[in-house]
C-alpha cells in the first residue's frame, strides 16, 4: 500500500503504533512469549480469530508487528511477517505455497543456502524444481511446465550480482498464473521495489541491510494479506522461524538510519569499484554501478542504484586470492553483508559452498570470485587497504 511518507520517513515511522502505555518514542520491547486473556470466552475468540489481539508470541508480537507494518510500507505491499532469519524467510514463502507434485522455477544462482534448500530439501518433499539462468528469458520460458507454480530469484544476485529483468519475472508469472518471489535483499525497498514489477511475495535477510549492524540474524517477507496470512499461519506457525520481540526491535532501530546508510554504502561501493576495476592486478569487477556491468541499463529504471556489494575476480591464481584476503587489515573476512564494517569473503569456499564445483561453475560462480560488502568507513581508507593487499600478492 503507498504511503503519503517518503521512504526516508517510513523507514523512520512506518508501522509504528501509538498504542503503548505511557506514550515511549522508541518501540517498547514486549519481551513476552504470552499474551494473558480476560476471560475463557476473550482466548477462545482470539483463537478462533474472532477477537483481536495478541495470543502467543510464535503467532504474533507487538514490538515484532511494527517491524512487519514498516517493511509492508516501505515495499508498499498489504502485509509483512518477520522471521528467525532469512532463511526461515525463504523457507517460509516457498514452503507454504508448494506442495508434492508441484514445480518451481529458480535463479540458478542464489545465496547458497537457498540452493541448498531448493536442490536439497525440496526434492525430498516431491516438489521439482528446475535452476535456469534468468538472464536468458527463452530458457525461463522453456523451464515451464504444467505443475509450475512459483518462481524465484534474487536480484542482483549473490554473488556475482547478474541482475535479473523484474519486469519480465513479473509480466512470465502473471501470464502463467504463478507465484513470483524475489529476495530483495542486496537492495532494499529503499533502491528497488519488485512490487512495481508485478511481483507477489518479496523477502529480505533482515541480518543484512535493514538492521545494518551486524548483531541479528533476521528474515522479512512482504506480500498480500492473504498470502501473509498464509505464511503466517502455517509454515510460521506450524515450523516455527519466527523472529525474537528483542531482534525485532533491534531491526526498528537499524532501519531508522537506512537510507543514510544506503547512500553511503553505494556511494563508497562505487568508489571502491572504479578503483578495483583500473588496477592491473584486477582481471574482472562486477557491479552494477559500473557503465561495462551488464545489469548497469537498469539503474534509474528498475534500481535506483547499485547497492553495496562488489565482486571480482584477480589475475592469477586462487593461493593469490587466499594471499590478498589474508593481507586485507580493514576489510574484515567474514561472511555477511549490509554492516558498517567492510567484509570481504570467498563465496566458492564459504557462503556458496553448499553448492557442487559443477553446479557452482554452471551457475556462473567462478572459483576466484572475491566478494566484497563495502561498509561505512571512509572510502579512501577502504581503497588504501585493497590496494596494500594488491601490493602484496
Ligand atoms: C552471505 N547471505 O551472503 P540469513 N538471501 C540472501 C542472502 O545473502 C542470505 C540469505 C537470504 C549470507 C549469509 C552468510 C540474498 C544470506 C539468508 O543468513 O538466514 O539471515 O539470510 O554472506
């Protein structure tokens, strides 16, 4: 739903709710996992959703329900749910809709975990699911089916940030009468909103960008009511990845700079690009800020910027790779992105590593990628810190 705010005020006040005692301006923490009733006949009509309000915190919060409305705001999307992490997001979506028998079509590049949950788990519960590469629209057409139901991608995609068409992902679902999803992450509502794109449900890793400090592992998923519903009160019911009411606030917090924040992280990660890209020692950059970037013609239309990762490749070999990650002072090794402190990491050896070297070389992640999260720091010193390591290699 578009609200009269601008996404710098809603990320500010969106879904907040002026029902709290004593009128606090910062969200209370309702650290309670239940909720006490009147009477008998008060739980019996929550139960029965009846009655509003609050049962059990697995089923709903309210620190955790102005973290939902704000994200539904910001994506102007009907509804939100928060969850454990961005997996429990993923899962979430794609479980509560598909069942034995059904097919989904996926990126077939996508954080690892999310393949491992597609090419693993999935199968084991009878649901098909065909990887296709999204860039290419023919192969997504051919990819369909009679028991498609759902697609799914991210864009730009980690690692290597292809970015994907979401005019066309949305226009194929609609035609098809499928599910559309797409994991927002590397963007936030604040630099593209799939939902102007015709998309259905949009999910974030709320660990990264929108709580932006590195203390929370988080997921967000936005879409209808009745799709929220659904996740809602099954999957996230039923399984359980919902989110902490102390994680939830920390997010709110966290979001209240973000896009201070999303500024400065790609207004450093195009600094840190160009440079990357002018050194000898740099055989390919990827970003999408860069003009050479193929997914560069969606800026201004489909993205209002580049977002914060970079990923590149070295000339050389990959114990050069090890050498100039080991040699890097600022720039923290650890996997993750979206925080105020610049990491740098492997994807083939660490966050794609549930995938094959088949499968990994298939979806277009080469063994050399380096992927870095520029942060918050003064770009220069970021810069100075990659090219003492480059020095060294
Ligand atoms: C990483 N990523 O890449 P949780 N969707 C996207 C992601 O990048 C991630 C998740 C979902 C990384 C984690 C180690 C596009 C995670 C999963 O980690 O479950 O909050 O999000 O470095």
């Amino acid at each position: 739903m578009k609200s009269q705010l601008s996404d710098k005020s809603l990320c500010i006040h969106g879904g907040k709710q002026h029902d709290h005692a004593h009128g606090p301006l910062s969200t209370p923490i309702y650290q309670s996992s239940t909720f006490v009733f009147d009477n008998a006949e008060q739980g019996a009509a929550r139960f029965a959703g009846e009655e509003a309000g609050y049962i059990y915190s697995r089923l709903g919060n309210p620190t955790t329900r102005e973290l939902e409305l704000k994200i539904a705001a910001l994506e102007e999307m009907e509804d939100g749910a928060a969850t454990a992490t961005g997996m429990g997001a993923v899962s979430a979506s794609v479980l509560s809709f598909l069942e034995k028998g059904d097919h989904l079509i996926a990126s077939k590049a996508v954080y690892g975990c999310t393949f491992a949950l597609f090419s693993h788990m999935l199968p084991k519960f009878g649901i098909e699911v065909t990887f296709v590469d999204m860039e290419d629209h023919s192969a997504v057409e051919k990819a369909l089916k009679s028991n498609t139901k759902m697609i799914f991608a991210e864009t730009p995609i980690n690692p290597n940030l292809v970015v994907i068409d979401l005019a066309f992902i949305g226009d194929f679902a609609k035609r098809n009468n499928l599910i559309s999803v797409i994991d927002n992450t590397f963007m936030t509502p604040l630099l593209q909103k799939p939902k102007h794109f015709g998309i259905d449900i949009v999910l974030h890793s709320a660990t990264k960008y929108l709580n932006g400090h590195g203390d929370v592992v988080a997921g967000l998923v936005c879409g209808s009511k009745d799709h929220i519903e659904t996740i809602k009160f099954t999957v996230l019911k039923d399984i359980g990845a919902t989110i902490s009411p102390h994680d939830a606030w920390l997010i709110i917090r966290g979001m209240k700079t973000l896009s201070v924040r999303m500024e400065r992280h790609c207004s450093n990660a195009q600094k840190v690009a160009e440079f990357l890209a002018q050194h000898d020692k740099i055989e390919q950059v990827y970003y999408p800020g860069l003009k050479s970037h193929p997914g560069n013609k969606f800026i201004g239309t489909q993205m209002k910027a580049a977002g914060g990762v970079i990923a590149f490749e070295l000339k050389g070999t990959l114990e050069m790779g090890a050498q100039f990650i080991n040699a890097t002072k600022l720039c923290t090794l650890a996997v993750s992105l979206g925080d105020a402190e610049t990491l740098i990491q492997h994807p083939a050896s660490m966050t794609h590593s549930p995938y094959t070297q088949e499968e990994r070389l298939a979806a277009g992640i080469s063994d050399g990628l380096v992927r870095i999260s520029v942060g918050l720091e003064e770009a220069d010193d970021i810069i100075a810190d990659l090219a003492q390591a480059l020095e060294q290699i």
